[in-house]
C-alpha cells in the first residue's frame, strides 16, 4: 500500500489527495485507498474523485464503484480501466494496481457527463450536457475506444462548446468490444464516455506532448486530396520524404522508418512555429506512380507541414520542455495532477519504467497525480481539441493565476 501525497492545502482551500494499492483483492485494494485519502483529507468534503484500475480489477468495476460512494461520498465520482496505471511518480505497467485522486474544490461548479453511441441509428447521444455557455470549461473525458467514434465526439463538441477544453484518454484493459470498464458514480459501463465539465473558481491547464521533433524545411501543401498529399511546394511529396531520408545519418535513418510523422502547422498566422504548434499525425503510406504520401489525417492545400521524428529522446526532451514552459509561464503552483500516457510509450518507448509519470513529479513538483495508460489521448493543441497516439496528456490543477 502507498500513499504517494499528504493533501495539498492552500489558503484558498483547493485539496487533492492520492493513494496508490497493488493488492489484487479488488475489496481490500478499495478499502485501503479509502483509508489513506481520509487520512489526508480528514473530514473535508470530497468533491471529484477519479479512479483508475488495471484489468485484473475490470470484473469488479462496480464493487470498486459501490465501495468508493460509501466511503469517500465524492459528489462526483470517475473511473475507468487502463492499460496500465500511473500514480504519483509510479506506472504500473502489466501488476494489478488500483489509484484514486481525490480534490476538494470550493466554488467549483462539477456537471456529470455520460455519452452513449446507438449502433443502429448511429447517433450520439448527449443527455443532461450542459448548454452552451460564454465562460471557458474543461472537459475531463473517459470513452471506450471500440464503442465510440471520438472524432466525431470532438467534431460535436467543438460546434457545441467553442470555449471548452477536452482532456483525457481511451480506456483500455480489455481486448474487444464490452470488456472495458467505466463508471460515473453509482452506474457502471462498458461503453460510451464517462467525463466531468469543470467551470468556477480553479485554473485548469493542459500539456500535450506529442513526443516528436521537427526534422528537415517547412513546406507548404500545393496539391493534396483528403488524406492523400501529392506536392509539397510545388514538388512531389515522395521526393520531398526521400530528401529527408537522405539528410539522415545512418542510425537516425534507420529510426525514422519507423517513427517518422508529419506535423500540419494548426495556427497559420503565427510568426514562427515552435513545439506545441504542430499537430502530428502518422505517416500510413506511400504512392510511387503518384508520387504522394498519405497520413492518418485530412490535409488540405495551404496548410503549413513539416516532417517529424519520434523516438525516445524527442519524447522525454518534448515533455520536459512543455511542463518547464508551463511553470514558468503561471504563477500559481500546481497543486494536484492527471497524466494520460500512451500504453505505445513507457517502457517500451524509453527502455526504463516511470519515465513520464517521474517526468510530471520533477516539473510541477511532488504533487499527488493519478492517471491512466489509454488507447489514445485527448488534448487541445492549438487551441483546438485532437485524439492523439503515442502522447502524454497532461492536466494540471491551480487556484486561478493572480494578476497584478
């Protein structure tokens, strides 16, 4: 049993608390947890809790729920299974593991959402959502990557709510359709989306980490066709790939067959583009008689690209700088934490465990964190929210920055 945090308590009263439990007893993992958030929260009222679970607990799922009202009384109570789990600075890759992150929140207005896809009329359907408002609100989503069309989630919500953040992660543990678990307080699911709307008094900021760095020249699409890119200012998209194959020394070349993606510039009228500008998408195939490339996403002629390259150190190097720019860019310290990984990183990526998780606690400090690995992740890049792969997502919580 670990307890990776003591609440964080500010005078202005936000607090989160985390405990971790590696016992497979899904009742006696539960029941210490319970514990040792009332021990660092003591009789505060909990206002959001979120719980995340390894597979080997999914056939427990509403135990786990059950137990967790009963004892924490959260007003708003989240869980899902995940490939893996991450607590404090800790990913539980393949071991049972079981996590909570507990917040208390005054003046902080929480609206449950639950999301569920009719497979005959193809129809999503959002009832008790919010109306649309003027204020900014994030949006803390779980959704089942084999019962929801999280594009077309996005696409809605971005029509719906314009000034709204969408965070999270595909769930995971299971291997088809109905073995994944979600819950939104006393209801237990296995499909659609779980999430929360947060709006009020508390600074809710974002970290995508695409994990790439920007290879070879920019170039501008002067042909393309939905996914298809056949010229890239003015010359054959393949020849431009080949270019940058032949710039490589051998060991990056050898890399880059594997990991190299194309990153579309998503806000045109900036200056220069930087980490944080770019939207990667994968590199899924090649026309020799054509002459073009295609990539995972829509493309269209105009837009700014620029070949990408990931590996291990462009990952840890994207990661760090984004959580140092973050930090030096707000004044309120960060107080509690959630990190949704791609089950593609870890220790398969980086050859070494709880790199991002050890990654989150040396930027933003020993602040209690709890997260998942997921099947995909949810963040804002540009100001616009994407599904992404091989990504760390991070949402960082604060008391609102004070301005002078």
């Amino acid at each position: 049993m670990t307890t990776h945090s003591t609440g964080t308590t500010t005078p202005a009263t936000l607090q989160f608390a985390t405990a971790l439990s590696r016992k497979t007893d899904t009742e006696a993992a539960t029941r210490d947890l319970a514990d040792a958030i009332a021990m660092q929260l003591g009789a505060t009222p909990i206002d959001l809790a979120f719980v995340f679970f390894s597979a080997h607990h999914t056939a427990n799922a509403s135990k786990i729920s059950a137990m967790l009202q009963r004892e924490l009384q959260a007003k708003v109570c989240l869980g899902c299974s995940g490939e893996g789990v991450i607590a404090g600075s800790e990913e539980i890759e393949t071991a049972a593991a079981l996590t909570v992150l507990a917040a208390c929140l005054p003046d902080v207005r929480l609206t449950p959402l639950q999301l569920s896809v009719s497979q005959l009329q193809d129809q999503i359907r959002m009832p008790g959502w919010p109306e649309p408002g003027p204020e900014d609100s994030t949006f803390l989503l779980f959704a089942d990557p084999f019962s929801t069309p999280m594009q077309e989630v996005l696409s809605l919500m971005t029509d719906r709510y314009p000034n709204g953040k969408v965070v999270g992660g595909l769930v995971g543990g299971g291997q088809e359709s109905g073995e994944n678990r979600l819950f939104l307080n006393d209801q237990v699911f296995d499909g659609g989306v779980v999430g929360v709307q947060l709006t009020g008094a508390i600074a809710v900021r974002t970290v995508t980490s695409q994990g790439c760095r920007p290879i070879g020249e920019r170039f501008v699409v002067t042909r393309a066709e939905q996914n298809l890119i056949y010229e890239l200012g003015g010359v054959s998209a393949l020849k431009r790939l080949q270019d940058v194959f032949e710039s490589m020394g051998g060991q990056q070349r050898r890399n880059a067959h594997r990991a190299l993606h194309l990153g579309i510039v998503i806000d045109e009228h900036r200056s220069h583009f930087e980490r944080g500008d770019f939207l990667v998408r994968n590199l899924i195939g090649a026309d020799q008689q054509a002459g073009a490339v295609a990539i995972g996403d829509v493309v269209q002629e105009g837009q700014t690209v620029q070949f990408h390259l990931r590996d291990a150190k462009s990952a840890s190097d994207d990661l760090h700088v984004l959580l140092a720019a973050d930090r030096t860019r707000h004044n309120s310290p960060p107080l509690g934490a959630l990190l949704f990984s791609c089950c593609g990183r870890g220790e398969g990526l980086f050859d070494q465990p709880h790199h991002d998780s050890a990654a989150v606690q040396q930027r933003l400090g020993p602040i209690p964190t709890a997260g998942f690995f997921a099947q995909g992740e949810l963040g804002p890049v540009g100001g616009r929210n994407f599904l992404h792969g091989y990504t760390a997502s991070v949402v960082i919580f604060s008391e609102p920055d004070s301005r002078a």
